[in-house]
C-alpha cells in the first residue's frame, strides 16, 4: 500500500492483471463458427496481449501521480 494513495495497492492490481491474461489464455471457445469465431479469437489476443502487457509493468508513485513503465524492446535489447 501507498502511504501517499491509501487504499491503492498497484502490486495487487499488477497481479490481478496476469490472472486476467491467464484466464483469456484459458477462455474456452463458445459455440460459435466463422466469422464469429474469428473475432472471438481475434478479440481473445487482444484481451491477452493488453493483461500481459500492464502485468509486466514496472511503477512508480511520486507526488500522487502513478507511473507504469513497460519495456517492450525485444529481450536482448532491454539490458537484461
């Protein structure tokens, strides 16, 4: 918890976002064919790709403004 923003917990809430990427992984198929199945599929990365996105995320609080850091460069160029 932040002493700053009580109540906010941004690592609960970085964690509660890979659940979420983990259940869309998870999601099963509804019945549905063609196009509705495309998109469905289509959406389902989507939905992954954003979770995973901000659950990576690195933070920071200062002067109440949080800031989420995520480096998308490939992982031989992030210095890792």
């Amino acid at each position: 918890m932040s002493e700053s923003q009580p109540g906010l917990d941004v690592e609960g809430m970085l964690k509660r976002f890979k659940e979420r990427a983990l259940a869309v992984k998870q999601r099963p198929l509804p019945p549905v064919a063609g196009d509705e199945r495309k998109a469905f599929i289509d959406q389902a990365k989507q939905d992954y790709m954003d979770f995973a996105i901000v659950s990576d995320a690195s933070w920071e609080l200062i002067d109440g403004v949080l800031t989420l850091t995520v480096d998308l460069r490939p992982a031989d160029d992030s210095g890792s």
